[in-house]
C-alpha cells in the first residue's frame, strides 16, 4: 500500500523561499549572477546550467514549482528528500563536475557547456556497483525501469508526500529495525540466535542466489573413508610397503573399482548424476570385460593386458576434465580472471567444476596469492601424509593377519545369541575406524603449533614486552630519544617546506585529486 507522511510540524511544511534567496554551503548555484569567486569558472557555470535542462518532465505533483529550480529539486519534490540533504548533493555534483571538466584534456571546445563525455564517465562510476550485481544475476542493468510508465514515458507517481516523507517513511523504518535488533542484542550479551547483525540485515537486500554458500568438510570426510578402504585392500596382501602390493594386478583392478564406485560422490546437478552413471557403466564394462578375458584365458594374456591399457585410456579420459578443472580454478591468476569477468562461457565452467564458494558479487577476485596457496597446500600435504602413513603402518596392516584368523575360523560356539564371524571382524575394527577418523585432529593440532611458532619468531610477535623495549625499538627505527642538536638555518627552512608542502598533499587527497599510491610518493619525511 502507498504510504504517505503528511507533517503538521513547521519542519515537515513545504517551503515557500524563491530558490536564488536561499543560503547556500558553498556555491551560490541557484545564483549564477551573485558575485562568488567560484562562478568566475566557466565549468561551474556551466555544470549549473546542465542542471536547469528540466525539459518536459512532469512536475512533482506535491510543493510549489519556481523556474529557478534545477533537476535535484525536480527529485526532492518528486522523492519527497530533505531540503538540507538535497541541497547538499547539489554542490557536491556541481563540484565533482566542474573538477571533472577542468582536468579534461583535451579541453571541450565549447567551455560553457557540459560535456557530456564527462557525465557519462560519472555515471559509470557511480552506477559501477550496482551495474556489476545486474551483470552477476543476469539482470538488465536499468535503474530506471521501475520509475518510468511504459505507456506515457513519463515517471511513475511517488507513493510519497511531505518534505521529510523518505525519511519517515522509508529511512526511519530501516533505522526502527536496526535500533530494535540493537536493544534486542542486549549489548551483544544475547545468543546470535535472538538477534540479527549487520550481516543478517543486509542478506535483506540481496539475491537468493547469493546465499548458496556451504562451508563444511565433507570432502575431508570421504576422502578419509577412501583412504581407509584402499588401505585395507593394499594391506591385505600383507607385504612390506604399500608400493609392493600395487605391483599386483588384482590389487590394481580391485582399486580401479574403489575409485570407480566412488567417482560420482559430491555431484550436485542431476546432469552430473547422469553423467557419472555413464561412467560407472563404462567402467563397469571394461572391467567385466578385462575379468572375463582373464577367466577365458586363466592368465594374464596379451588380450587381457590390452583390456587393462583400454581401461586405463578410458580412465585419463574420465581424468581429462578435471585437470582442465585444476588448470582453470587453482591457479591463483586464472581463478581470479574467472572470477571477475562476465561470460557466460566461464559461468558455465565455473557451474560445472566448481560450488559456490563466495557470496554473490562480493569477494570475487579476493584470492590468496600462489605464495600463500603452495603454504597452504604443502600444510595440509605434510598433514594428510603424516597421518595415512601413521594410520597405514600402526593401525591398519597390524589388524590384517587377525582379521584373516578370524574369517578362518569354522564350528565356532558362540556364547551371544546372534554371534557370526563377521560381527566379531566389525567389534575387532570398530575402535580402530573410530582412532582413525579422529587422529586427524590430533595432527592438524601438532603442525598448527609448529607452524604458529615459526610465524611467531619470523615476525618477531610478542618481543616488546615492556615499555624499556618499546622505547629501545622507537630510538632504533625513528631516532627518538636522542640528544637535542641545534638545527641549522637551512634545515628549519627545509622543515618549514616539508609541513607546508605536506598539508597541501593532504588537501589534494581530502579532494581526491590524488590516490593514496600518489601520497605516499609525494609526502616529504619531516626529518628530510
């Protein structure tokens, strides 16, 4: 339903001043023939008569229209802004303009007109985020859609009416939420369940889309019960290392078949699914296919030799895409290409190969460097290696020759009701899969300390403990503490500059003339 806000308060009453009698902030615009110093420059002038290109726009139907008013009143009246915020926007697009038309090289042939090169850089900039969120969602980037009648080609009627109604209407009823979520918050005593933050309020105004994000380790989960299977098919061959068991052929098939079964683990789309179901029928036929020339001939013949190479071709077939997967998305530079460019080309690799791992446009391109990712990688190598090598040789293999003597016991009584071979096999592993699942802590926990203590004593953290060392390090690196020496003539001159010079650098990044790249070259050292 529309809501209106009618003020009775004098503050909420329409005004009535002729705009050019108003007091201004710092340029007269409304005056173009009051004698400032800032309306000498053709480009203000200019950028204040753009402003007045009202054109055939129908007027707000609430407050009383005067000829002198500009577009930023036309959406005051029309929005129902306030009179002191909108007035501020006014001087401040005046001046981003003008600066804008100033450092235009170069300069327009006609210098009391707005180029229109100009406003439209500015519309990019302004509309750059808004313009990157529709490209994401695969919308149509037209912030004026909604406020245009189709019909008439005129702006739609505001729902509004009242000087102050936006921020009645539509500000104080966000602000109402957030103070209410503040009190509820209890000065953040309260569980997060009883209250939402700031993230919470602001998923508000976003895609669905953009929320899709699952954080959770079950890869590392799976990847542990695949070890642990594969472990004990090497293991029971009972030899010395694992590399001497996969020289034989039954334990090399009998592996094919784990990674098979398992290949279709963690596909989400039902195009996925159907695809891994072509790929365990593939498999499947080439592995019956190679036991079956196996069987018929009662060796390892030629021809079940190159059911093995076709076997293992079909496999790097299966492995192909996922290298270009590892090429693509691992790779820090790529990745990041990927990541910030809109083609639908990469949106469809990136569906395929890759969950959505940020929360819609933002974060994208935020990447760790391919330092900081080799770090990361050889962590959790060193990690992993560690712990299968200690599960393999102190936990798996030793339960192989039991279990063997179990599964080759016949006529056993049982003293339970119920009571099989194969329930004893499982009570004799079920401590060991638990020990197994759960030592990865106890790993990760070991490296993390070493690796926490080596970043700690690279980065010198923690070694000013006291207010003597902290004095010590600021006499070492900044000179402070040392003995008064008298400056000579020059260097006071040179001092005096430095601070001058330095404040007018400051100035020209409070007005965004430079970046903060341009300050740091540009400051001089007090010292200097």
């Amino acid at each position: 339903m529309p809501r209106r806000y009618c003020p009775e308060s004098k503050s909420g009453q329409t005004r009535t001043t002729p705009p050019e009698d108003e007091p201004y902030n710092i340029i007269p615009v409304h005056n173009l023939l009051a004698d400032h110093h800032s309306l000498r420059f053709p480009e203000v002038r200019a950028i204040a008569s753009a402003l007045r290109a009202v054109g055939d726009l129908r007027l707000p139907p609430h407050g009383q229209w005067h000829p002198a008013m500009d577009l930023l009143d036309w959406l005051a009246l029309f929005f129902c802004f306030q009179h002191d915020n909108f007035k501020n926007q006014r001087e401040h697009l005046v001046l981003h303009l003008a600066n804008s038309q100033m450092w235009l090289s170069p300069p327009p042939e006609n210098i009391d007109t707005l180029d229109a090169g100009i406003l439209r850089t500015f519309r990019r900039k302004l509309l750059k985020n808004y313009t990157n969120w529709c490209s994401y969602l695969g919308k149509k980037s037209n912030i004026l859609e909604d406020y245009i009648d189709e019909n008439t080609g005129q702006p739609v009627m505001s729902p509004l009416s009242g000087e102050i109604a936006f921020l009645h209407c539509v500000v104080k009823s966000i602000y109402d939420i957030v103070k209410a979520e503040v009190e509820n918050s209890k000065n953040r005593t309260a569980p997060h369940t009883a209250w939402r933050n700031y993230d919470d309020l602001n998923d508000y105004f976003w895609s669905k889309r953009c929320f899709k994000k699952l954080k959770s380790f079950d890869r590392l989960w799976v990847m542990q019960f695949l070890f642990l299977q594969a472990a004990i098919i090497v293991a029971w061959e009972e030899k010395g290392y694992p590399w001497q068991t996969l020289t034989s052929n039954d334990v090399q098939v009998k592996y094919s078949r784990v990674s098979r079964d398992t290949c279709g683990l963690g596909f989400r789309m039902v195009s996925k699914a159907v695809i891994a179901v072509g790929w365990i029928v593939t498999f499947a036929a080439c592995y019956v296919r190679i036991w079956s020339q196996r069987n018929h001939d009662r060796r390892w013949s030629a021809e079940a030799g190159k059911g093995v190479v076709f076997f293992l071709l079909v496999a790097c077939v299966y492995v192909l895409p996922e290298l270009l997967a590892l090429a693509l998305f691992v790779l820090p530079w790529v990745w990041k290409f990927i990541e910030e460019i809109n083609w639908k080309i990469f949106y469809l690799l990136t569906w395929w190969f890759q969950s959505k791992s940020f929360v819609g446009l933002v974060g994208r391109g935020l990447r760790e460097g391919l330092v900081d990712n080799i770090k990361y990688t050889l962590f959790w190598v060193l990690v992993l290696a560690t712990k299968f090598t200690f599960s393999y040789f102190l936990q798996i293999k030793p339960m192989i020759k039991p279990t063997k003597q179990l599964l080759g016991l016949n006529n056993v009584d049982y003293e339970w009701p119920g009571g099989s071979i194969k329930l004893a096999v499982g009570l004799l592993w079920l401590p060991v899969v638990f020990i197994y699942l759960m030592d990865i802590q106890i790993w990760y926990s070991i490296y993390s300390s070493f690796v926490g203590a080596g970043v700690g004593l690279l980065q010198h953290l923690g070694e000013i403990r006291n207010i003597q060392q902290l004095k010590l390090r600021l006499k070492l690196r900044y000179g402070l503490g040392q003995h008064y020496r008298k400056l000579e003539s020059n260097q006071v001159e040179a001092r005096k500059f430095a601070l001058v010079w330095n404040e007018i650098i400051n100035i020209f990044r409070e007005e965004d003339i430079v970046s903060d790249a341009e300050v740091e070259l540009l400051e001089l050292p007090h010292n200097s």
